[in-house]
C-alpha cells in the first residue's frame, strides 16, 4: 500500500504521506500542504472528504453498515451491556470491572444535583421554550456554578469533572421536561440504577409513588446507547471545535447541545414523528410525501432518511426499528404512525430515487414512535438523543484535549470583492 501521495500545481510535484487507519482507511496527511506549496490550501464544503483528527473511540464503516465503539460491535453492546458501562467504555477506552463501575456510578451519584439557583434561570424560560434551547443554556449555565476550568493535565481533575457532568444533566434533562409539562421540579433517587433515576425524575407525580416499568428502562437503555456515539458528526465536531480553543468542557458541550437541536441532525426525531403525524392526519397515503421528498423544487426531504456516512443502512436503525415492535407490543400500545413509518420505508426502499441516492432510514426514523409510546412529549425528543450523546461528547472533548489537538480554524477562498476606494456617504 502507498505511504505518499503525490500531487502536482502548476509543473511543480509534491509528495505527501499517506497515514493508515486500523482499519485500513486511507488519508492523505496535508498538515505541510499550505507552507510546502506556498499557500495552497483545499476546499471541502461540508468536511464531506476531510478527516479532522485521528480519533480511537469509534469506528463506522457507512459502506458495510458497520458501527462499533471502542472496538466493540453495536448489536453486542446493545444487547449485553449497561449504559453506563458504555459511557465509561467510550470515555476510557475499556469496559469497567465490577467495582470501577460501581466506583463510577457512585462518583457520578455524589454530583446529582445543581444549584438551588438554576431554579431561578429555568424559571426565566417561558413554558413555550423549545427544551432543547433551555437545555443548552442550562448546561452553559452550569459553568457559572462551576467557574474554574479543569486541569486537563490531571487525571483525578478529568475524572471528577466527567462525574459531575454525567451527574448533572440528567436532573437537567428532567427538570427541562418537567418545566414543559408543568410538574413540580425533583432529585432523583441515589438507590436506583443511572437510567431508571433518570426514568423517576422526568416522570415522578407529586402526589403518587413511582413505579418502575422495566419495558422502559430497558427500551431506554438501549435507544441511549444507541446514541453514544458516531465519530465526527455535526455536534461532536462542534464539541470539539469549541472545546479546542481552551473553553469549558460544559460550554463545549452547551454548543453541541445547539448544535444536535438541527433537524438535519438529532433534531430529526422530532421532525420525524411531526411528518408521521402529517401522513395520519392527511388519511395515511405517504404518495404526496414521497413525490414532495423526490421535488427538487420543495424543500421537503423524506425526515429519518440518508446519512452523510451510510450509504448502506444504519445499524442502528436496525436495532430500533425491532425494539420498536418489541416495546409497543410489551407495552400494549398500538401506535398508528409505526404502520405509517413502516409502509413509508418500503415504499422509499423501492423506489429509484432512493435506491439511486443510497438513502435508508436512519437511527431517527424509528426511535420517536418509541419515545411516544414512553410518555416522552415530542418536544423532548431531541433531549433524549442528547442525553444519550453525552459520553460521546464528553469522550472525544478529552480525547481531544490529552492529544493536545490545535485550535481548530479552517482556511477559506475568498471570493470577494478585490482592493476598492472607500466612497463616502454622499458619493455613494
Ligand atoms: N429526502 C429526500 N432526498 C434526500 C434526503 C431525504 N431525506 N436525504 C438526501 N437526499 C438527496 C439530496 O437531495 C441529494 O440529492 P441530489 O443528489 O439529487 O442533489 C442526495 O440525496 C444527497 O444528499 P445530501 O444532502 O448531499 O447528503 P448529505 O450527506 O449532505 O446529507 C443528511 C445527509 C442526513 C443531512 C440528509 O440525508 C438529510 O437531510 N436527511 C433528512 C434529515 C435526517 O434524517 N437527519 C438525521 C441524520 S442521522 C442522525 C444524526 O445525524 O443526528
């Protein structure tokens, strides 16, 4: 296999190396690019041809629908683990022993509450915020109860700001729900397991003993890891980029809580069950959607499906599209809408438009019709899959802060106006 790339401007040859992934991806090291050629730079809108780090957490291969963290495949760690052991896995590159995960979940409980003042900025929000936007500035805010950053040279300062982030957001994320449905706020219960605490503090009535329902830990347990991680998508990047100029680890993640609100990204689901609901409420023929997706003159696209990186299917989406029979079906709830997705995906899988473009449902496409059939509103969504990103986040930030990875700021083209006379007001 080549070790050097050689490229060629105006006459003059340049020779760059050429690094190779463990799994045999190739990439062409153009860090001497700029200063060797004096001045030559490359384009890539999107980043969709450029590698922004070397990065071992995850690895996915978008041809084969390959997903695996840390070396470990998605379908095992779906089925056979805790999220917490994979949120501790992804963080520190190893499954947990028995007494590290206990160490982890009581170091990560000993930091499960905020500040009676968050109290105050969550009550600031009108009821009508979008969660996803009071989420996001609470977890900005989050660094003012916490000011000093962390020292990124000391293990200990790393592990204990990773706990008491994991400790913190969910009692966020529930108390951005319960701002939403109007429920007194609540801390969670340090006897329950990391998930079913999470479970307890979005739902628990002020009047009523919680009971736990194991069809939904375990359905939520899932979806969560689920969403860990997926190497260097849109948030991820975001969390990187930000957390790459020294900023905070939480207003790192604060930008890429803004960033997954997009409907091209995590904010998908909610976009998702919104066009599911559309098909029901227009009589259930998906004819219409699928030739609005197909016009290039409507902005519509099919929501749920493509994938900037599969172009086979999404493995995950496999996984959820099963759970989500299994979870209705335990559950006993029977969800119009689940029929709808399911006639839609065929439809699209057969027809050329998206067979030509390789697009298939993605991990959005399915998991909003379990979300519902939870009790979760659709507004939360989007909360929910952040949730589950956050040891992804919080794994590629320190990643990226112990490979002492450099300020990220791409180059541009300018394509500008060139040198003109200034004009003054009256000349103009
Ligand atoms: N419906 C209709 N057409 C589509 C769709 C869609 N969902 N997705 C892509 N296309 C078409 C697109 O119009 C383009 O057609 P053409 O080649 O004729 O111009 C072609 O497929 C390639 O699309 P692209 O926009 O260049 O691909 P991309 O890699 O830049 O975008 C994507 C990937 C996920 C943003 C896009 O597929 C999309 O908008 N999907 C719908 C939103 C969605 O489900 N997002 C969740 C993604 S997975 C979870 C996550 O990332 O958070």
């Amino acid at each position: 296999m080549s070790n050097t790339a050689t490229l060629e401007i105006n006459g003059e040859k340049y020779e760059f190396p050429v690094i190779h992934g463990t799994e045999n991806e190739l990439a062409i090291d153009i860090k001497r690019l700029r200063g060797g050629t004096g001045g030559v730079i490359t384009i890539d809108p999107g980043y969709k041809n450029t590698g922004s780090c070397e990065s071992a957490i995850t690895f996915l291969d978008g041809e084969k629908g390959i997903l695996r963290y840390r070396g470990y495949a998605i379908e095992d760690l779906a089925e056979k683990a805790g999220f917490l052991e994979v949120a501790y896995l992804l963080i520190f590159g190893e499954l947990p022993h028995a007494e590290q995960l206990d160490k982890f979940h009581s170091d990560i409980k000993s930091h499960a509450y905020v500040d009676e003042e968050v109290k105050k900025i969550l009550d600031g929000f009108p009821k009508a915020a979008h969660p996803m936007g009071v989420l996001s500035s609470l977890t900005s805010a989050l660094t003012a109860f916490n000011p000093s950053s962390v020292n990124v040279d000391s293990e200990e300062a790393m592990y204990n700001a990773i706990a008491k982030i994991l400790g913190k957001f969910p009692v966020l994320v529930a108390w951005t729900m319960r701002k939403k449905t109007g429920m007194p706020l609540d801390y969670g219960d340090d006897n329950l397991g990391y998930v079913e605490n999470i479970l307890k503090m979005m739902f628990k009535r002020p009047n009523q003993e919680y009971t736990q329902n194991d069809i939904i830990v375990n359905a939520l347990d899932k979806l969560l890891i689920l969403h860990a991680d997926h190497e260097q998508n849109c948030s991820t990047s975001t969390v990187r980029i930000v957390g790459s100029s020294h900023a905070g680890l939480f207003a790192s993640l604060s930008a890429g809580i803004s960033a997954l609100w997009g409907p091209l990204h995590g904010g998908a689901n909610q976009a998702v069950l919104e066009m599911l609901e559309a098909i029901r409420e227009d009589g259930g023929g998906t004819k219409k959607y699928m030739a609005k997706a197909k016009d290039k003159g409507d902005p519509f696209r099919l929501m749920g499906f493509g994938h900037r990186v599969y172009k086979n299917f999404d493995p995950r989406a496999k996984i959820i599209k099963v759970a989500a029979d299994e979870v209705l079906g335990e559950l006993g709830v029977e969800d119009p809408i689940l029929d709808i997705a399911k006639g839609l995906e065929q439809e699209a899988l057969a027809d050329q438009y998206f067979v030509d473009r390789k697009l298939y449902p993605n991990v959005d496409f399915y998991s909003g019709i379990i979300y519902r059939a939870m009790g979760i509103p659709v507004e939360m969504f989007t909360v929910m899959f952040a949730l589950g990103r956050l040891p992804g986040w919080i794994a590629q930030w320190r990643e990226m802060r112990l490979r002492k990875e450099p300020i990220g700021r791409p180059r541009q083209v300018y394509i500008g106006e060139n040198h003109r006379a200034f004009k003054n007001l009256n000349e103009r």
